[in-house]
C-alpha cells in the first residue's frame, strides 16, 4: 500500500473520533451559548485538523524521503551487483579463451615436435645404413690392403737379399779403393815436395816468401778498395749533411739580426770641463789615489779634453768606477768620504743591474726556472768581453741560433736554448778560478741543479771532452756561427800571424807536402802535395789527418777549409 494513503487513512479516522467526541460532549451540556460553543468547537476542529494535516504532510515527506534513498540505494547494489557479476563473466571468457590459445599452442608444438622426431629417426636410420655400407667398404679395403702388404713383404725379402750381396761388394770395393788412395795420397806428396822445389827454384823465393808477398798484394788491394769504398761513402754523406746543414745553418742565420762588436776594455767617462779634472785628482793626489783603492781600477787622467779614461781587466769592477764617478762629478763634491759612499752605492746599484740583466734574458729566451746564483752569473757576463764580443749577448745569439736549428730538427727548443745560453757561464769566474772556462762552467751548472745533458753540453763545446748528445752539437754549432759572424769579435795582430803560423806549420809537419798556404784570413788552408809520394786516396786522408790537428791544436771562431791539391805533369822534349 502507498504510503501516503495509510497516513490520509489515519488522518481521516482521527477526525472521525474527535468529531464524535464533540457530539458526545456536546449533546451532555446545556443549551446555554450552543452558538458559542459550536463556534469554538469548529475552530478548534479547524486548527487540529490543520495541526494533523501537518503532521501527516511532514510523516508523508519524510517517508517518502526515506522511500526515494532506499530505493537509490537498492538500485546502486544491483548496478554493482551486475557490473561485479559482468566483470566476472569477462575475466572468465578471457581465462577461457587463454586456456584454449594455449591448447592450442601445445598441440601445434607436439605436433611439431612429432615431426621433428619422425625426421631424426628417418635420418639415424639413413645413418645406420650409411655406417654399415661405409663398415663393408672399409672391411673390403682392409683385406686388400692385407693381401697388397703380404705380397710387398715377399717382395722386400727377395730385395733384402739381393742388397746385403751388393753391400758385400760394395764393401770389398770400398777396401781396395782405400788401399789405392793411400798409394795415391804417398804419391802426390812425393810430387808436391817436388814442384815446391822446383817452383822455388825458378822464382828464387822460398814458399814462406811467397805466401807473404801474396798476402801484403792482397792486403793492399784491399786497403784500397776499402779507402775507395769509404771516400764514396763519405762523399755522399758530406754532400748530404752539407746539403741539410747548409740550409739548417741559413735559415738561422737569416732570422737572427745581431750587433756589431764595441765592447771594449776602457770606459770613457766626458767630463763638463776641464778643472773638474783637478778636483777628481784632489790635493796632493788624495782624491785619485783613493778613488783607486777604493775601486781596484786604474784613473787615467792625460790630454784628453774633458773626458777620463777608466781601465781594468775587471769589467764589473770598471762599471761599478764608471758610476761611481759619474755620480761624483753630477754631485761635485770629491772626497774621500764621499768616495766611498758612492762606491757602495754604485756596487749595489750593478748588482741589481746584474740580476736583472740575467733575468731580462731569461725572458727574452723564454726560458724557465733557474737557479738565482746561475741567474747572477748570466748577468755578470753584461760586463765581460771575448775577442770584443760581448759575453752576455753571444750567449743569447747563440740561444736563438740553437732554438731554430733544434726546431728544423724536432729538438726540444727550450732545452737547446739551455744548453747554448749556459755554455760560457764559466767566464764569469775564470779571473777567480783556475782553469778552462768549459769545465768551470760544467761545474757550476752541475752545483746548481741543472741537468747533465746541460752540463755535457758546456763542458763539450771546445770539444775538451767527446761529444755524445745533439744539444752539445748545436751548441757547439751556434757558437761557431756567432763567433764567426763578420764583425763579432776581433783579435789583436799578434795572435792573428801566429795562427796563421801555426797553421802552415801544422800542414808542413806532414810527409809528402811540398807547400803550404793560408789563405782567407786563415779561413782556409791550401796544401800542394808532391804527386810521386801521395796519390788521391792518399789525399783524402792526409785533408781528414790535418783538419783533425788542426781542430785539435787550435782555437779558431767558425771553421777553417783543407783544401788538398794534388797536380800530375809530364814533359816531353822535341828535339
């Protein structure tokens, strides 16, 4: 039944009721105010009829309500129920359906593993009958053999026999053949003996002789195709390395611009004017004789207008006067005291100038570390000549000189730079040390660290030691080319005849020489040779003899040409 019907169902019995109750009641009460009371009684008839029709209305609402949200709530379970039972009966299908595939799968694959069974077992069988017919071949081909090996056997034996009757002839031959080589043997010793003598008898020499005099023919046949053998191979060499080394050399020489030597031993100082002259002698030569004592260099003051002249064999100590003096003259006042005091002024002022000359080159070279004492030596040879080249910048010739010739040849270029820039470090200390500038220069750069290619190098540049590494070759080579530069150092004229002198000397001491010339400022040595006495292998080694002496004996910037030459004439008379 609806819902809403039961409530108006008991609505209407409620006002049933209450309307019977007022009848009742009614009809129990007097007459008096029945207007009043019907009146009264229909309104409150009206107001509970109205009061219970709000309540059935609110009952009926909240019923019907409750109805609505059961209802969603039955018909969201069964959605859910069907969708679960829906979900259920999909997975089943695919179970279904995956459980088939896979049946599916396996008979295919038993199938085909059937196949693949009957197929070995077709083949095994093929197998079988193969190895059968392959065990009957072999079995025919082994009685065959058999029968091939007995009938090779009977035929060895037969074979055998016969060989060991031949070995017996054989043997007796053999015998008799021995017995006529030793008749043989006794007879041709018997003959030798016999034409030994008579060929000694003919020749007049003795078999002893004869045998020396083929030797020494021999020996010097081989001499001389062994000395032709070498001048080829040497002469190929030479054209070569002179080839490489001619365009090595230039090339350096081309990208290195150097000055002209003005080194000197004497420091000129100008002065204002000539009385400043007196006041640097002072009172009874007081000034002079202690500015000399002071210094250790010798004040040459003579007609010279307005200039001294400053000499020692001492450059740093010329520098440290030159200074010193010129201050004394900007200042004017001389005397001892100040004297002095300029002096220590001026020592410490080339002391720095010294260290960072030394520096300057280092990093005009591009070169690296350095001990600093090292880098004090470098600095001191501003100041220090050789042949009136300056020490220091024929060092730093010799460095650029080295760096290009050792990049044309894939060189470490730093290393090669090293070794040219140290190898006269050794004059900075040859007025204090005894001995050859290269050994005290390889000393002190072994003292100080520096590496032992290094110190080879500067100790073999005057070749007092054997040359063993390229650095020391380059070296050697850039200092020949900076020395030997036109107008990098000059020599006094006395050292310059006396090596020309020795020269011709050193070329005439050999057997063989009839004359001698030096020739090119003793760039060259010209040598006429008597042709009865050297012939032209002769010549070669008489030139590679005297280069060798003279590279040897002498000291000589650049290098010095042996020229040998040889002239054959021959004179016929008319008469």
């Amino acid at each position: 039944m609806d819902p809403l019907a039961v409530v108006l169902l008991v609505v209407a019995l409620g006002l049933g009721g209450a309307l019977g109750a007022v009848t009742v009641r009614s009809r129990g009460r007097a007459a008096e105010g029945a207007a009043a009371r019907e009146a009264s009684i229909a309104a409150g008839v009206d107001s509970e009829l109205a009061r219970r029709q709000n309540e059935a209305q609110s009952v009926a609402d909240g019923l019907r309500a409750e109805g609505q949200a059961h209802a969603d709530r039955l018909r969201a379970a069964a959605q859910e129920d069907a969708e679960r039972s829906r979900s259920l009966a999909e997975q089943a299908l695919a179970a279904a359906e995956q459980v088939r595939v896979e049946a599916a799968e396996d008979v295919r694959r038993a199938e085909e593993r059937r196949t693949l069974v009957e197929a070995d077992v077709a083949a095994a069988r093929a197998e079988i009958a193969a190895a059968r017919d392959e065990v009957a071949r072999v079995r025919e081909e082994s009685q065959r053999r058999e029968d091939r090996l007995a009938e090779r056997e009977a035929r060895l034996d037969g074979e055998l026999s016969a060989l060991a009757e031949r070995r017996a002839a054989l043997e007796q031959r053999d015998a008799d053949l021995a017995e006529r080589a030793n008749a043989l043997a006794a007879a041709e010793g018997s003959l030798e003996a016999e034409r030994a003598a008579a060929l000694e008898h003919v020749a007049g020499l003795t078999a002893e002789a004869a045998k020396a005099e083929v030797v020494a023919a021999i020996e010097h046949q081989a001499k001389r195709e062994a000395a032709l053998t070498v001048r080829e191979i040497e002469r190929e060499a030479k054209d070569e390395g002179e080839e490489r080394a001619r365009r090595i050399v230039t090339l350096a020489a081309q990208r290195i611009a150097s000055e002209q030597t003005a080194a000197s031993t004497v420091s000129v100082l100008h002065l204002p004017d000539d009385s400043m002259k007196g006041r640097i002698i002072g009172r009874e030569g007081r000034n002079i004789r202690t500015f000399e004592a002071v210094t250790g260099v010798n004040l040459l003051i003579d007609d010279t207008p307005e200039a001294v002249l400053l000499s020692s064999f001492d450059p740093v100590r010329r520098e440290v006067a030159r200074i010193t003096l010129e201050a004394l003259v900007a200042d004017g006042r001389i005397q001892p005291s100040r004297i002095e005091e300029e002096y220590e002024r001026s020592r410490v002022e080339v002391e720095n100038r010294i260290v960072r000359a030394g520096e300057d080159a280092l990093v005009d070279l591009g070169i690296g570390d350095m001990h600093p004492d090292l880098i004090a030596l470098l600095g001191r040879l501003r100041y220090r000549t050789s042949y009136g080249q300056n020490v220091l910048g024929h060092l730093m010739e010799c460095a650029h000189l080295a760096g290009i010739m050792a990049a044309e040849l894939r060189l470490p270029i730093e290393h090669a730079k090293r070794c040219a820039l140290l190898h006269d470090v050794g004059k900075a200390l040859t007025h204090e040390v005894q001995g050859s500038h290269a050994l005290i220069g390889g000393e002190v750069a072994r003292r100080y660290g520096e590496h032992e290619d290094v110190v080879h190098a500067i100790e073999a540049h005057h070749n007092e030691i054997e040359v063993r590494t390229l650095e020391a070759v380059l070296t050697q080579t850039a200092d020949s080319m900076s020395g030997g530069r036109p107008g990098a150092r000059r020599e006094s004229l006395e050292h310059y005849v006396e090596r020309l002198e020795r020269l011709e000397q050193i070329a005439s001491a050999h057997e063989g020489v009839d004359k001698v010339f030096a020739m090119q400022a003793g760039r060259e040595v010209r040598i006429v040779v008597l042709p009865d006495q050297v012939d032209d292998i002769g010549m070669q080694v008489l030139a590679r003899d005297i280069a060798a002496e003279i590279e040897h004996e002498l000291t000589y910037p650049g290098q010095i040409r042996v020229t040998v030459v040889r002239e054959s004439r021959a004179t016929g008379l008319a008469r």
